[in-house]
C-alpha cells in the first residue's frame, strides 16, 4: 500500500471546501471523513499523547472549516490540512518549531546506521512495533518529515512548501532524517 | 566503521548521499546505472542500501493506529464539529473561536463526551456477556448515531441499526462508510414502528427502552424478530429521580428498577435473564449506574 492515491481526489476536495466555504456542513462533514485517519495518525504519532492529539485533531478540522475559503488547490488538500494540524501541535509546545539541525556527517549518520557494519536491520523489520517504537523516538522534526513524506505520501514539493523549505534543503534533510530513523530501527533492534 | 572503497567510478560516501535520490527516482538514469554498478560491486554498500530501503518500505506500510482510541477520537472530533456547526457558518463570519467557543459549548460537549464513553462501557459490557461471532445477525435498536453499533459491527456477521431520528440515521451512514463497516439502516416511526427485519440472533440497545412507552410490547416484538435461542443484551439507567434528562421530551421512564424488567422479559418469554450493572455513567457529581439485561428466547 505504498504511496496509493488517498481517498478523495484532489478536485472532490476542492468541490467540498468550497461548499463547506459557503457553509454547507454536511460538505465539510464529508471532507472530514475522507482525511480525518491522516491526520489522526499524523497529530497521534506526533504528540505521542492521546489528549494532545485529540486537541490537535479536532483544531485541525475548527480551523480548516473556519478557512475552507481560504484554500486554494494550489497543492493537494491533505498538504494544507496537515499544515494546520502541524500548527496546532506546535501551538501546544511552543517554541518546538525552527529548532537548529543537529549537523552530523552523512559518514557518521550512516555509520549510526549501520553502513559499513556487519548486520542486517532487516530482522528488526519482522518485529511488531519496532517500526513505530523506532520512529517515536527520533527528535521531533525528524519524525514530522518522515510522516508526512513517508506515511502520508505527500511530494518533496508538497513537504517543502508545507515546511517552508526549498526542495533541495528538503532533500537533504530528508535524507538524514532517514539515516537517523534506520539507526533508531538498529538500535530498537539491539536493544539500546 | 566507515567504508571508502572506489567502484565503477564512485566512493562508497558518495553512494551513501545519494542513496534517498536512488530509492526516490531522482536522479537521471546514466547516474542511476551508476549507483547501481556501484551496489553490484560493493558487498557493504550493497548490504547498507537493501536495509535502508525495506526500513523506508516499512515506515511507508505504517502501523495501524489502535482502532478504539481512534473510534473516540472521532466520536469527540464529530461532537465538537456539531457544536461548531450550530453556534455559526464561516460565510457569515459568526464562527466564534478558542475559549468563547469552549465556553458556549462546554455544556453540551460534557454531556456529548460522556454519551461517547458511556457507549464504549456498554459496548464492552456487551461484548464480555455475550459470546459475538462472525455467525451472528445482529439488530441495534435504537441505534442513534451508532456508537455501540459500529464497536460491536466488526465482531459480528451483520448488523442492522433501527432508530426514529433520519439525522441519526445519517450520520451513522456516513461514518459506516467511512469505516468500511456495512451496517443496513431500518427508519422506524416516530412512534416506533417499522420493520425491524430479521430473523436475528441477538438484538441489542442502549439508552433507549426509557424513551419507549410500552416497553412489554417491545419485548414482545422482539421475540418475534429472534430466531429460536436469539438473545438480547439491552442496556439502560437504573430507576432514579428524574434528574438524569434536562429536557423530560421522549422520556418516558426515569429508568427502570431491575426486578420490572427481569418480570417483563420473562412474560415476554425470555428465560436465563440475568440484570447485571454494565457501568456507571456520572453527570454533575451525581452517579447513575447502568444495567445490562441479556435473556435468551426460549
């Protein structure tokens, strides 16, 4: 189930904002039910506490109804959603977002994650729960950038424009924020 | 340890910085060739880039969420939205935000939230009572807007929701759909009537029987909607004051004390009744604990 395309395409999505944005409700009902499981997942696995992601959830969906007029398809719908939702969990822990990029060495990243050594984080694969366990456990803008590309599905362009970054810086980090999550996965895996 | 072998024109590091460009797609195909000569030939680099991409692979699978927190999480996300949706629309700018909308709502988002848990305990009661299998067919009346319905739904082999309320009965559909989960809809009358369908198994409900005036005759039409050795599991407040229901409209019985209902299911022809406490719901420092009824057809 890699990358499927959501439910809801990007026009319906469109079609019901702007029905939402002349206040019809059971439109905007319809656009919930087709996006609230992402952005669930996406403020659950961000928080790691119900009541937070609960908040989170539900000023995702008061403050995209309140601006339905407001969006404009220049992306897809589940982007600019998930942009809000990200604004409401930082709302809570303010001062979270923007913090510096720890600047390792791509060497010492891989090396953290096991380029060069000898094992296989394949086996760490075949254990329940150790994919989620490993990603709870990376710093926080680390772990938003893998939900949103990785879990969502969401393009580098879609991902840089939500987090206010060029596509290039976005691929770079992109690509640490990966090594980091396979290191996790390793050290899940040998018990550290 | 790090690696820097050379092979077929690239370092192992610059096979490492390019390794999401690789997995991604992105990069022209003379490079992609490559890389992947490279990986051809580098044992380690070749070990290195297959552990990283099924790690990729896997995160992208996900992990499914706990189902019940998710199911209240919606529950509280479709109250809050109702508020919402009566206190003001955003074409007319009346949408009040934060706390003033917090305070305004607060009232019925209590009493919404509490419904919510309330159904979860019933759901559960319901469940740890009665053995539910995928043979079963089951009916919710009085389903509402399907809180126990859609927990008890995926237990069972099918299940049909009956209730008065079309707004009720929408609202269920939608989220029946959105979860994947078939539920078959039964309007009744207001004074609820209709075809209730059937035969089934087990019919169950919730909150419902003190808003039925006659309630014998309800039993006893569920006896006609059961097959042989179907049971119920129906939950309800116990007797009290009348001070559970602000508003007394619909309310026909400020609950029930356990002994009426077992003498009613028993003339009805329901035998093995047993009336135990399910949960206990509060509301303004009050308790009000919740029987759950479950009786086989003889």
């Amino acid at each position: 189930m890699e990358h499927l395309p959501r439910e809801g395409s990007l026009i319906e999505d469109q079609i019901l904002l702007s029905q939402a944005a002349s206040g019809d409700a059971s439109a905007f009902e319809a656009f919930v039910l087709c996006h609230r499981e992402a952005v669930w997942r996406f403020t659950r696995s961000l928080t790691r506490d119900v009541g937070a992601a609960e908040d989170a959830l539900q000023e995702t969906f008061l403050s995209a109804w309140r601006s339905s007029a407001s969006f404009r398809g220049g992306g897809s719908a589940l982007g600019w959603l998930l942009s809000i939702a990200r604004h409401a969990v930082y709302r809570q822990h303010k001062g979270r977002a923007g913090e510096p990029e720890r600047m390792e060495s791509l060497a010492e990243l891989g090396e953290a994650a096991g380029w060069g050594a000898d094992f296989d984080p394949l086996d760490a694969l075949m254990v329940k729960d150790e994919v989620g366990r490993a990603l709870a456990r990376l710093p926080v803008e680390d772990r938003e950038l893998l939900l949103l590309r990785e879990v969502e599905g969401l393009s580098n362009e879609d991902c840089a424009g939500l987090l206010g970054l060029g596509v290039r810086a976005l691929k770079s980090r992109l690509h640490r924020a990966r090594l980091r999550f396979v290191a996790q996965l390793r050290g899940e895996h040998h018990g550290h | 340890m790090a690696i820097e072998r050379e092979v077929a024109g690239l370092r192992c590091g610059e096979v490492l910085a390019e390794l999401s460009d690789f997995l991604d797609g992105d990069m022209s195909l003379e490079r992609r060739a490559q890389v992947q000569a490279h990986l051809d030939g580098c044992d380690a680099c070749e070990r290195f880039g297959g552990a990283f991409t099924a790690a990729i692979r896997a995160l992208r699978q996900g992990e499914p969420m706990p189902p019940s927190e998710a199911s209240i999480a919606f529950a509280r996300l479709s109250v809050r939205l109702e508020n919402a949706g009566r206190v003001g629309d955003p074409a007319t700018g009346g949408f009040m935000s934060g706390t003033e909308h917090f305070d305004q709502a607060a009232a019925t988002w209590d009493l919404a939230d509490r419904r919510v848990l309330l159904a979860h305990a019933v759901a559960e009661a319901i469940s740890s009572r009665v053995p539910l299998s995928k043979e079963l067919n089951v009916l919710d009346f009085g389903c509402g807007t399907g809180l126990v319905t859609l927990e008890l739904a995926p237990q069972v082999g099918s299940m049909s929701g009956a209730d008065t309320s079309p707004g009720m009965l929408t609202t269920l559909a939608g989220k029946a759909e959105s979860q994947g989960i078939p539920v078959r809809l039964l309007p009744l009358t207001t004074e609820g009537t209709g075809d209730l369908g059937g035969p089934y198994d087990l019919i169950v409900s919730s909150m419902t029987l003190h808003h039925v005036a006659d309630v014998p005759a309800l039993f006893s039409r569920f006896v006609q909607h059961l097959n042989p050795g179907g049971q119920v599991a129906l939950a309800d407040l116990d007797e009290e004051e009348g001070t559970f229901h602000e508003d007394a409209a619909g309310v026909h019985h400020q609950g029930f004390p356990r002994n009426r209902i077992h003498d009613w299911l028993e003339d009805a022809g329901f035998r093995a009744i047993q009336v135990e406490t399910a949960t206990v719901t509060a509301k303004e420092g009050k308790d009000y604990p919740v029987f759950l009824a479950t009786a086989r057809r003889a």
